[in-house]
C-alpha cells in the first residue's frame, strides 16, 4: 500500500482594521506547484494570485493594493471591485429600478442612469465571515458568509449567501456561491478579479497581447451606458468573435460603436452550452510568459472587460499606476439586466429556493 503526500495549506493571519475599527484577517491557499491564493475577511477580495511562468518563475497575476485602505475606496472612477465579490446584482439593472411581482424596487444609480454592481456599499465593502473548512490535503477549502438583510441597496428579501473558495493541487481555484432568500428577489453574484497573466507588476504593456478564446457564438448588444438592450448578435464577422484564438490588440481598436460606448471591450457573450453543466468559457495565455487561464463556468455568460476606465488615478500595488488594458476582468454572471428582460434567463429567487452556481479558474502554462 502506497502513501500519497498532498501540499495543498490554508493559513490566515491578521491583515489590518477597517476605517470604523473592524479587524480584518488574510487567508493564504497554496498548493504543490507553487500555486498561492490570497484572500480577505473584507469583501471577499482576492489580494494575490501567485503563480509560477514557463521557467517556473513565479508572479502576481491579478491587480490589488498594497494594503486594506485602496480596497476601502468607494470613487467609483477605478480600483473599487479588485479581487472583489459583488452581490446582490452585479453589473447593470437599467434605470436603477425593476419591478417583482407588480412592486417597483429604486435603487442606487451609481453608473450614469443604471445601477452597476448594485451601488456602494456593495457586498464588496463587508466583512464577511470566513471559516477554513479544509486547511490541508490534495484540496483546501474556505466558506464565506455574508447576510444581506431585507431592503439592502434596495433589493426585497433577507438574503443568506455562502461562497466557498477552494484550490487543488490540480491548479483549480473554484468559487462556489449559494444563497437563499426569505422573499422573492433578484440575485447575480460574480467574482470581480482584474488578471494580468504575465504579472502585475512587471507587464508595461497590459494584456493587449494576450491570446484569448471563448466558448461563445453569440454577444448582448449594449447602449452608449453599456447597458443591453435586449438584443442578442452574432459574433461572427465582428470584433467580438474569440471562438478561435486572438490577441486582444487584434480587433478591439476596430471602428465599432459597441467598442466604442464601452473605450474598448465591456460586453456580455453568451457561453455555448453543451451536455456537461459546467461549461468551458473562457482560456487565456500570455504568449511571453506562457502562463494560461482557463475559465470554466455553470453560469451561462461571461463578461470579459478590458480595464476600459483605469486611467491611473490611482496607485496599486508596489505603486504601480494601473490604466486602461492593464487587465481583463472575466465575469461569470447572469445577464446584465435580466430583471427588465423578460426574454432574459431569470434571476429571481423564491424562498425555498437555493441559487448553486459555480467557477473554476484554471492555472497552467500553454504549450
């Protein structure tokens, strides 16, 4: 009988106080490979994705701040969602409203006319509780915890949410949410990391150059807001097709008025479904560092941004100016503005009900 020896930990430490004195703590899962995911009480925000190059150097691949005060940030001109989780309803519900069984809900319109990730605070700005669940073997595994009471940012119903974190000695980095609802009400919960493959810190050109492929023959038609307008194109013939591999730098200076109201991409494609429930959406490669990301996702689409609107306001981490095409954020969501689409695939939530989706990012190095 043979022994099989598993390097995957979970660790935490202190990692400072919030502005109103709440003490927040730094979880750290490492694997085998030299694979590292850092994560925080506050926001459930993912600091640090350390992960080794094709010469087996390793480097930070998503943008952050040095330290708890830049994830504090509410101006909404750039860096309040790094890393984060965003709830109730991540990007856009049109107007700042939506009506649920005849009752009209206001929210906060923080993004021109429309609310974007269901206004400040969002669930990007709470202490959530965070309890290791697994903290070694072949996979370590978190829960997150976040109650989110009736009327909150202006949503019905007491919402009870779960996200497990976990990371494998496979290189898969999973993020599983869960929620449950005492009323009938809207829910579109994502991961909001901006990832940069061939590292953060060391890449003066952003991600232009990265190589990016996804599962999606189809794309949402947005407004000059970049908001859907309920229409859904082909992608075929336009800058939007990624179903065979391309750098970004290929199309998106391409004269298109989608391109155009978003200053680069910030659109909604729909992942082509198949048998299995979880679905390939998303791989990505860094043709310097050869480093790849493979994104895989129950939901049925995925935002992929450009970094449109980092215009180097701010200094992130180890003070580097973070602007536009730095990052690409990969969103795996509900459609924006589902609850004003009928034709949309619900998010409504009725008690009795569990929302259970999940997405897996995988690291590798490409061939």
């Amino acid at each position: 009988m043979t022994s099989t020896t598993f390097a995957a930990t979970l660790t935490s430490a202190p990692y400072g106080t919030t502005q109103d004195g709440k003490a927040v703590d730094v979880y750290t899962m490492s694997n085998k490979n030299g694979v590292f995911v850092s994560f925080i009480s506050f926001g459930g925000v993912i600091t640090k994705i350390i992960t080794p190059d094709a010469e087996g150097k390793k480097a930070n691949i998503v943008l952050g701040f040095d330290d708890l005060k830049g994830y504090e940030i509410t101006d909404t001109k750039e860096g309040i969602h790094f890393g984060a989780l965003i709830g109730r309803y991540a990007n856009r519900i049109g107007q700042g409203k939506f009506t649920l069984d005849g009752k009209t809900y206001n929210l906060e319109k923080n993004n021109g006319p429309n609310t974007l990730h269901s206004g400040n605070p969002g669930y990007d700005k709470r202490i959530w509780a965070v309890k290791p669940l697994v903290s070694n073997g072949d996979t370590v595994k978190a829960s997150l915890k976040l109650t989110s009471p009736d009327g909150d940012q202006g949503f019905p119903g007491k919402l009870e949410v779960e996200v497990l974190y976990s990371l494998s000695d496979n290189n898969e980095f999973s993020i599983e949410y869960k929620a449950k609802t005492n009323k009938p009400t809207v829910v579109n919960l994502t991961n909001h990391s901006y990832f940069n493959l061939a590292g953060a810190k060391n890449s003066p050109y952003g991600v232009l150059d990265h190589i990016v492929q996804l599962n999606a023959d189809r794309v949402l038609v947005t407004d000059k807001d970049s908001l859907p307008t309920g229409q859904i194109a082909s992608v075929a013939d336009t800058p939007f097709d990624f179903r065979t591999p391309k750098a970004i730098s290929q199309d998106i200076r391409k004269n298109n008025q989608q391109l155009a109201y978003g200053y680069g991409y910030d659109q909604t494609w729909l992942i082509n479904q198949g048998k299995d429930k979880l679905q390939q959406a998303a791989y990505v490669v860094d043709p310097k560092s050869k480093r790849s990301l493979t994104v895989e996702t129950t939901e049925p689409s995925i935002q992929l941004y450009t970094a449109n609107h980092l215009l180097g306001y701010v200094a992130g981490a180890d003070g580097v100016l973070y602007r536009q095409g730095d990052a690409l954020a990969l969103e795996t969501q509900h459609y924006p503005d589902s609850p004003n689409q009928p034709s949309f695939p619900s998010t409504r939530l009725n008690p009795g009900q569990t929302l259970d989706s999940k997405t897996v990012f995988k690291f590798g190095i490409a061939k």
